[in-house]
C-alpha cells in the first residue's frame, strides 16, 4: 500500500537511527579488537605495542577468568531459577480473586523500580547486618545464630539482592500472560474431571512455557552484566568470591588500567552474550510479523 | 472471570496475597521507616517497627552532607535528556517502520535488539578512553549521549509495537480523502501515537534513571546522578544507618512513583512486545 513518496520518506526517517546505531556498535568494538591485540596499560602511556593474542592466553588461562565465569553462571543460574519459580507462584496467587488486587499488585512490583546501588546497600546493612541487621533479630528470636551473611555466603547474598529486584519483573509478566489465558478451557478442564495439579501442569503451565522463555532470556540478558549490586557490597570479595565477569573486565580496567587484557576480557564478554542473544532473537522474531 | 468462588476462598487467597506482598514490599517500608528515626534507634536490636521518636533530621542531613538536591537534578537532566533525544530519533524510525515497511524491516529490528546485546562493559576500555580524550568524563552532556544510545533499541521497539497497532485503513480513508504525507503525520497519526509515546517516555526514563554501570563508571562528582550519590554511602563513617534510609527514600521516591503509573506498560515495553 505503501507509495513510492512514502517509501523514500521511510528510508530517509529510519536512517538517523540506523546510522547512530551502527557508529555506537562499530566504532568502540572495533577498538575493543584493536586494543585486546596491544600490549597497553594507561600506567605506561606511549609504550603499546602489538602483542597478537597474547592478551587472549592471558585472560583465558587466569585462575580469575574460572572463577569469574563460575561466579558468572552460578549467579545467573540461581537468580533465575528464584525468580522464575517464585515469580510463577506469586503470579498464579495474583490471578486468584482477592480483595485489594491493586494494592498487592503495586507492593509486589515495587523492588523493580528501585536503583541497585539502593537496595544492594539497603539489604546489607539494614536486612543482612550481623548484628543489627532485621535477619539477625529473626534468627536470634528463634533461637538461632545469626548469620554473617557477607562473610559466609558472600555469592549467595549477591544472589539473593538480585533475585529480589528481578522477581516482580518475573510476576508481573507471568501475570500478565496468565490473564489471557482461556478461563473457559481451565474450566472446562475442571469439569472433566481434572484435579487443580494436574489442570495447572497440562493447561497453565503448557501456556506459560512461551512467557517463561521471555522472562529468562530478558533477565540473561541484564544478569550477565551484573555490576553495581558487587561493587557497593564486596567489591569483588572476599578473595574473588563474588567477582564476576563483568566485574572482572572493570577491575582490569580502571583499576589495573590494563587496557589490553580489559579489552580481551570484554571481548570474551561480548562472545558469552551473544552465544545467548542467538536463543532470544530466534524466540523474539518468531513472534513478529511484521 | 466468571468464577465460583467462595467467601472462604477469597478469603484464603487475600490473606495469602497480602502476606506476600507484604514480604516482597517489606525492604522498601523498612528502609522509609529507618529514615525517621535517629541513628541509635536505627541500630538498636531488637528493631523498633512504629514506636520510636520519628525525626526528619536525617533528610536535613543528607542534604547538607552529600547535597541531594544537586544530585536529583543531574539524574532529572541525564535521565530526561537522554530519553528525549532518544525519542526524537526514535520516533521517524518506528513512524517508518510500522508505516512504510520493507522487505528488510523485520532484519534491521533484529539487528537493533542484538545492539542491546552487547554487554556494556566490552566496550567499556573504549568508551572510557574516547571520554577522557574529548573531556566528556564526569560530565552531564557525556552521559546523556550513551544512555541515549544504549537504550535507544529499546526505545524504537517499544514505538514500533504501538504504532503498529494503529489501524492503516484510517490512514487510507485519509489518502482518499486527500490529505498529503504531511497532513497526515498531523492530524491522524499523531493524535493516535500520543499514548504510546508516552509510555515509552516513562519507561525509558525509568531505565535512565535507574541506570547503574555507566552513571558508577563515567562519572565522580560534578555529574554524578542519584546512583553515583548512593554508592558514597558504601563505605560506613560511624552510625550511618537512618541517613542511608533516608538518602535511599529520597533516591528512589520519584521513581517508586512514576514506575507504579507505568507498570501495565513495563511487560510489553521490557518483553520487546512479545508479552503483552
């Protein structure tokens, strides 16, 4: 339908975009590539010189590199796993009838909208201190010892920070996906005969599949580069417990000023994601038509 | 919802949704409450939930030790900034795409989603470097330029996906009727795209606000927004407990507000329109 006057007016609106785009992607990963192959260290100006992969070896053969990627994963997997399973309950227990939806609705989604390095310092000092903190009083009142959450569980505190703030996100889209769901064909399950379980695994669960899909890949995408949550709370520590990659390339960065190995690290960051962006891409486009 | 329910089962399920929701809320009201008390309270055990002095002294502190004030205007200025200079680009490239589609449309969305791949800090070396050699470190105008980018994917699929919903017959009956590109862009589309914008307006704004890896790593002092002005409360001076409630309150407020309004737009805006 479109005519040949509004083609050429489409072609020359989308271009600023399309081109602002292209830059900001080409111009600093092409310097990426560029820099990971020099030896170059801002403590040292003027003495880079070409090194070929040598910054690669380096990075991929630091003990740090495991133990980041390992923290990477570990992070990554568990917050997901909290968020999608407790995400996928607190959904279903939204959708039921109650009094005062929007006001739940409203506490559930708040931790989303609040800034990381607010509630990373909140929880560890107001919540996970192991003293004063609000889990120390709990476990103290139980009869229990309290637990010096950064000192014990350094990753797992972490995990836990993170899995607050993203779990609303993981409801609310579950939410939002069970509410198109066909009420006549949960019923009509019920009527045959079909237990609540099983009307959830064969009916709800089936649909949610697609959602569930959204809501991991989208989290992937911003739990691979988890930072600020790290670095108000442990700054990489104790040892590199709760370093990550992310945290890793930053350290090397501004820290060390070691541009070449930085550069490689990030490189070997950009490949990590990307192998994961395939998978959303695929989910996202099939739903497209455009 | 025509449901069976009964008065007992409401009842089970609005005293578990209310706990729930109250366990998940639960850090937030803590860190408010915090913020009214004095620090020795703030730091007693066991915590006092209601019965304490309630002071404001805490916010008069903040202000005057980390000047929120100055902060809160830097996040305004980077995060509005930002989000709308993304849009004014953003805006024609979602106008075409949903309008004047081409066989290559679907490839070049795709390949502005897979831009908000690339994970931040592989090109964080370079960045930085680019910033320290045009002054742009620590400074407003920097800071804007790259949250504006990097969120500007983000921004023109969200227009996309609104403008694709408004109907194109209107558009024809309005060519049938005469009217030119222009006239049309006016006074049938626009009126039409209003409220998508301004969702994508909020929640891109939000996303700015909130953003914590550029803001922490372009900026130290003169710039600095809200998430910068927090982190200086990382490293504890004494008892420091009911001045970080309060700066924190104060940091998320605005936001806690404007994101409450955009929460039915944040599935389709955040999924790229694949849940809505």
């Amino acid at each position: 339908m479109a005519t040949q006057q509004t083609q050429t007016l489409g072609r020359l609106l989308l271009t600023p975009a399309v081109a602002l785009l292209f830059v900001w992607m080409i111009v600093p990963l092409g310097m990426t590539i560029y820099f990971s192959l020099l030896s170059y260290n801002l403590l040292n100006p003027g003495m880079e010189r070409f090194v070929g992969l040598e910054n690669y070896v380096y990075f991929l053969t630091d003990p740090a590199f495991l133990a980041s990627l390992r923290n990477t994963l570990v992070l990554v997997g568990s917050v997901l796993l909290i968020t999608v399973v407790v995400g996928t309950l607190v959904a279903l227990l939204l959708d039921q009838a109650f009094v005062g939806r929007s006001i739940v609705r409203l506490m559930v989604i708040a931790p989303f909208f609040v800034m990381p390095t607010v509630s990373a310092l909140v929880w560890k000092n107001l919540l996970m201190h192991p003293v004063s903190g609000m889990f120390a009083w709990i476990m103290t009142s139980i009869g229990l010892e309290p637990i010096d959450w950064f000192a014990q569980y350094p990753l797992f505190s972490i995990i836990l920070i993170v899995a607050w703030q993203w779990t609303p996100f993981a409801a609310l889209i579950l939410l939002t996906a069970l509410q198109s769901l066909d009420e006549e064909q949960r019923e009509a399950a019920l009527m045959d005969g079909a237990g609540a379980f099983s009307t959830f695994l064969y009916i709800t669960l089936p649909h949610l599949a697609r959602p569930i899909a959204v809501v991991i890949l989208i989290e992937t995408i911003f739990l691979l580069t988890v930072f600020a949550e790290i670095y108000v709370t442990t700054g990489g520590g104790p040892g590199l417990q709760t370093t990550n990659i992310a945290f890793l390339i930053y350290s090397q960065a501004l820290i060390q000023y070691d541009v070449g190995g930085a550069s490689a690290g990030g490189l070997v960051a950009v490949v990590i994601a990307n192998i994961l962006a395939i998978f959303l891409m695929r989910i996202v486009g099939r739903s497209l038509e455009v | 919802m025509a449901r069976r329910d009964s008065a007992s089962r409401v009842f089970v399920s609005t005293l578990a949704a209310w706990v729930v929701g109250f366990l998940i809320f639960f850090p937030i009201l803590w860190m408010v409450l915090t913020s009214f008390k004095t620090e020795l309270e703030a730091f007693s055990t066991p915590p006092s939930f209601l019965f304490f002095h309630w002071t404001t002294e805490n916010y008069a502190t903040v202000q005057e030790r980390s000047d929120y004030v100055a902060h809160a205007m830097n996040s305004l200025i980077i995060a509005g900034g930002s989000t709308l200079i993304a849009l004014l680009i953003a805006v024609p490239a979602a106008w075409s795409m949903a309008f004047a589609p081409t066989k290559r449309t679907k490839d070049v969305l795709l390949w502005m989603l897979s831009t908000k791949m690339l994970p931040p800090v592989g090109v964080l070396v370079p960045i930085y470097l680019i910033f320290r050699d045009f002054g742009l470190l620590d400074t407003r105008s920097g800071l804007i330029l790259v949250l504006c980018l990097g969120n500007l994917p983000i921004v023109v699929w969200m227009l996309f996906t609104y403008f694709k919903e408004i109907p194109k017959d209107i558009l024809e009956a309005a060519r049938m009727d005469g009217a030119t590109v222009g006239k049309e862009l006016i006074y049938v589309l626009t009126p039409m795209a209003v409220p998508g914008i301004a969702s994508t307006l909020l929640l891109n704004f939000i996303l700015a606000w909130n953003e914590a890896f550029w803001t922490l790593n372009l900026t130290t002092s003169e710039a600095a927004p809200l998430t910068v002005f927090i982190a200086s409360y990382s490293s504890p001076e004494g008892l420091f407990w009911a001045k970080l409630s309060a700066a924190s309150t104060l940091a998320i407020a605005p936001i806690l507000v404007l994101g409450w309004f955009s929460q039915r737009q944040l599935v389709r805006g955040l999924t790229f329109g694949a849940v809505k």
